[in-house]
C-alpha cells in the first residue's frame, strides 16, 4: 500500500512540475474583462445547477421517492 502512495505522490509531483513549467514558459494572453465576466458566470452557473440537482438527488432519496420507483421492478 505504501508503494502505491508513493507512486502517486510520485506522479503528482511530476505533473505539477510540468505543468508550472509550460505555465512559466507560455506567455500570458490578454483577456479583456467581458471574457472574465462570462467565464466567472459560467462557473457559477455550472456549481448553482451542480448543487441543486445533487441536492434533488439527496432529497428524492431520504424521502424515499426512489424506493417506491423500485417496487415496479420486482
């Protein structure tokens, strides 16, 4: 088990160094501010429907929506 960690930890580090290595290497690209703004409501557009529809999936199951879809089946 211990191998397998360290192998991990092993690559994890690899690809960390890597990628730092190409973020120093490339040069940066001028965004202008709409694109920020389009892309931060992007992002929280995407968590707010993530979270409501885990929360719909958590809620169906504790009041017990999908155990009575399941008597269908049997």
């Amino acid at each position: 088990m211990t191998l397998v960690i360290a192998a991990l930890m092993a690559l994890l580090v690899a690809a960390v160094w890597y990628a730092y290595g190409l973020w120093n290497a490339l040069e940066s690209a001028d965004m202008p501010t709409w694109m920020y703004v389009a892309m931060g409501g992007g992002i929280i557009f995407s968590l707010i429907i993530g979270c409501g529809l885990m929360a719909l999936v958590f809620y169906s199951n504790r009041q017990g929506y999908d155990d009575r879809a399941n008597d269908f089946h049997d």
